[in-house]
C-alpha cells in the first residue's frame, strides 16, 4: 500500500508538470491574469504618482521663484552691476528654497553682467539653447496675453542626475533670471515607489499562482479520481465506483460514471454467463456425441469393408453414411479442442523437434507427398509441441489443396529466433474482402472458391495452435498467383512465465 501512495503521488505530480496539463494551464491563465492586472495597477499608480510627486516639486520650485523674481529681482536698477547680481542671486536662492539662481543684466548694450548663487553647481551652460530662447522671445501683447516674457521650464539631466531648469525675464529692462533645482530626491523616491509596487505584483502573482493551485486542487481531484477509475474499469475492475459528495457538476459526472460502471458490469456479467452456457453446452455435447459416435464409428467401418458385396442400389447410401461419419469425427474433434482453448485449459507439451521430419511426417501420414513441394533442410531443431504443430500444419497444406491449386510448396526457414513455414499454393487467391476473416470460426469463403466440406474451424484451430506456442499466422495473395499461409513460432518455445500463465487456468479447469 505504501508503494502504491508513492506511485500514485509520483502520478500526482507529473501530471501536474505536464506542459499540457490542466493543472498547469489553470495555473498560467490564473498567472497571466494577475500579472497582468497587478502590473497595469502598478504602471498606473506609478504614473499616478510620479506627475503628482514632479508636478508639486515642480509647482512648488516655479512659483516660489517668480514670486522672488518679482519680489527682489524687480528692485535691481536696470543697469545693475555685478555684485548686485550677485547679491540678489544668493538672496533669491536663500537657505530654504532648493534651487540654484543665475541672473543677468547689461551694463552696456552687448556686455552682459552675470550673478549666481553657487557658479560650482549651475552656470549659463547649464542652460539648454531652447529655453534660453524662449525666455529672451518677446511676445505681443495683446487682450489674452498682457505680458510680453514669461516663465518657462524644462527638465533635463546632467551627470546623470535630473534637473528643473526654469527661467523669465523682467520687463521694462529688467535682468533675465534662471533656476536649477535637482530632483534626484524625487527620482529616489519614485524608485522606491517602483520597487515597492514590483514587491507588491511579485506577491500577487504568487498569490494567484497559490489559489490557482487550490483552486486545480479543488477541481482537479474529483476529475483525477474519474481518470483513476476509468482505467482501473478498463483494466477489467468493473465493480470500481466513485465517492459521491456535493450536488455541484462533477458529482453529477461521478453519478453517472457509478451508474454506467454497474449497467457495464451487469452486461459483461450477464454476457460471461451465456458465453460460459454456450461453452459448456459445447463442451457437454461433444462429450455426449463420442460415445455414440464410437458406435457409428465402428458400424461404418463394418459397412465400409463390406461396400463391395453390398447390393449397388444400397452402396452409395453406405459411402455417403461412412464420409459423413468421419467427417462428425472432425467436427467433434475440433469442437472439443476449440471449448479447450476458449476455457485456457490447452496445455504445451515441448520437445526438441527436427521440423523437416515433422512436416513430412505429417504430409506422408495424409498421403500428400504427390501433391505436396517440400523445401526444408534437415536438421532445423525448434524446441514445439509435436502435436499441435502437426495440427497446424494438416490444417494449413489441407486447405491449400482444398481452395488451392496444386502444387502446394511448403518452406521451411529460421529468421532470428524464429522459425518460419510458409505454406503456398497456386490458386486463385484469396478475395481481399475476405483476407481478414479467413481464421475467423465458422467462416467459408464459399463466394469464391469450391463450397469446402471442413468445419469452418480448421484455421482458427491452427492460429490457437500458433498462439498457444507464442507465434502468429499470417495470409497473403502472392503477385504472379495463389495465396500464401506464413507460420513464424519462436525456435526456443515460450518463455517459462508464458507457459506457465497458459497452464495456470487449466489447474482448477476440465481435464483436457
């Protein structure tokens, strides 16, 4: 029991890993969906913030230096030299507002004046061209726009740090004034916003991968259950039936699962027992039929020895009571063989067999050595039963002379391990039609060839014969004519655990 919960957990999990798997594919979707709506929440929430956080920054740094420009910078005379620029800078950035101020001014037409606040952290290069000409563009005034200068801004990034460079002008003559503000603390902060909401969608697609997984759980037990019971029912294990809980859909499948593994189970039952009436009332007959066959038996052979002083109107009455005798022998004789293979009750009885002597044996005790081309060295050794392949053989070169035309060529050859017979003749052939059921029980080709006197049993007694032994029989149309029987038995006989599974049902059997 322990090894079988490793197995099954082993099965568990393998199924699980399977790329096509539901497990898995529920898993994905659950995934996917999740990673999807947690990094859209937190690409919006990022850009959310980020235009709040550059947005206030920004607000808070432009309009604090306008109001300073307006406030100091308006007050300069309008030929301001430069330590007055340099004053008003340092006072304009002051200790609190973040930024670096650059000024300038003209003392003469053509000599600008510059003052700055800190001339190690922002300078006149630090200006981009764009803004510079924006600020110095003078616009008209008109109704909507009543002054000619405004306050511009841009946001560039020196060194590898962000900036806020904004600038205006005063009008009237005034100097043109320009801040830097750095936001790499901004920058830090949305980078921790970053990281915080990348955590936040990792979380989440673990989240959804573990009740995407409870939810495969869930889901996926009851229609594992069914997979595991479907095979066990297959195996032949039909009194298997599934636990029924809850009213929801899979319920209703087990229900009806349970329901079509007992209507199954009671059919092949009931099936069972008219097969096993059938094969017990053929096997009875044939039982009651020897004993007064033994009697006919003895009476045609009376009859047969004194057909010639018989009167001639009573002869031919005798002949045909004599082959249709013979011809019930047979047909009782292969019937009890047949009841014998369907109970598995035939057993082997191996031993070292020279194949060439056996098929002339068998071909010279039926008097066909006129009729019969034989092609076998001796000395081909095959470890067989000597009767059964005897049966196969009288039943595979008779029905050659039979449907066949003559001559019938038997072969005898090795292939491997194996032993291979083929059994030709030079008839018609065999309809394609029919090419599939020539080893069925009972079934005669009658459309085209000569209406057959046999059973209809003969090669389905021999393909038994070939597969008690471990081999196969196969049936072809040859090209130039004729149809050919190959016969292939493995050289050694049948494996020991082979045998032994054929004899095992007989033990508790009918004699044979």
């Amino acid at each position: 029991m322990r090894t079988a919960g490793r197995g099954g957990a082993r099965r568990f999990i393998l199924a699980g890993l399977r790329l096509t798997s539901l497990r898995l594919r529920l898993v994905a979707v659950f995934g996917a969906v999740a990673l999807t709506a947690a990094v859209s929440a937190s690409g919006i929430a990022y850009w959310l913030n980020r235009e709040a956080v550059l947005t206030r920054t920004q607000d808070s740094a432009l309009n604090d230096f306008r109001q300073e420009m307006q406030n100091r910078a308006a007050q300069l005379p309008v030929r301001a030299g430069q330590s007055d620029l340099q004053t008003t800078a340092e006072q304009i950035a002051g200790d609190n507002s973040g930024y670096s101020v650059l000024l300038i001014g003209e003392r003469d037409a053509g000599k600008p004046v510059v003052g700055v606040s800190d001339p190690d952290a922002f300078t006149l290069d630090d200006v981009p061209a764009a803004l510079r000409k924006a600020v110095n563009d003078k616009q008209k005034v008109t109704s909507g726009n009543p002054h000619p200068y405004h306050l511009f801004w841009q946001r560039t990034e020196r060194d590898g740090t962000p900036y806020l460079i904004g600038g205006t002008r005063i009008t009237g003559g005034g100097p043109i004034g320009y801040m830097s503000k750095s936001l790499s603390q901004e920058r830090a902060d949305l980078n921790s916003l970053a990281w915080s909401l990348a955590i936040a969608a990792a979380l989440a697609l673990v989240g959804s991968a573990l009740l995407a997984q409870a939810a495969a759980t869930t889901v996926l037990r009851p229609v594992q259950r069914l997979g595991d019971a479907s095979r066990r029912l297959g195996e032949g294990k039909l009194d298997t039936r599934l636990r029924v809980t809850g009213t929801d859909e899979l319920a209703d499948l087990s229900r009806t699962f349970n329901n079509t593994a007992e209507s199954l189970q009671k059919k092949v039952a009931d099936m069972s027992a008219r097969e096993e009436s059938s094969r017990r009332f053929v096997a009875d007959m044939s039982h009651e039929l020897r004993t007064p066959l033994t009697a006919l038996t003895a009476v045609t052979e009376v009859l047969e020895e004194e057909a010639d002083n018989l009167d001639p109107m009573i002869a031919p009455a005798v002949t045909l009571v004599v082959s249709e005798t013979r011809r019930l022998n047979v047909l009782v004789e292969n019937l009890m063989e047949v009841t014998r293979f369907d109970a598995g009750t035939a057993r082997l009885v191996l031993d070292d067999v020279d194949v060439a002597d056996q098929v002339t044996a068998c071909v010279d005790a039926r008097a066909w050595l006129d009729a019969v081309e034989l092609d076998a060295e001796r000395g081909i050794m095959a470890r067989l039963d000597p009767r059964r392949l005897d049966v196969i053989l009288a039943n595979l070169i008779g029905n050659a002379l039979k449907h066949g035309g003559s001559p019938v060529r038997v072969a005898v050859r090795t292939a491997d391990d194996e032993l291979v017979i083929e059994v030709r003749d030079h008839g018609p052939g065999i309809p394609e039609e029919v090419l599939p059921h020539v080893f069925d029980r009972f079934y005669k080709a009658s459309a085209s060839r000569p209406r057959s006197e046999g059973s209809g049993l003969g090669l389905s007694i021999a393909m038994e014969n070939a597969h008690i032994h471990g081999g196969d029989i196969t049936a072809e149309n040859v090209p130039d004519g004729g149809a050919m029987f190959v016969l292939r038995l493995p050289r050694e006989g049948r494996a020991p655990d082979q045998e032994r599974a054929e004899r095992e049902p007989g033990e508790e059997g009918d004699t044979p």
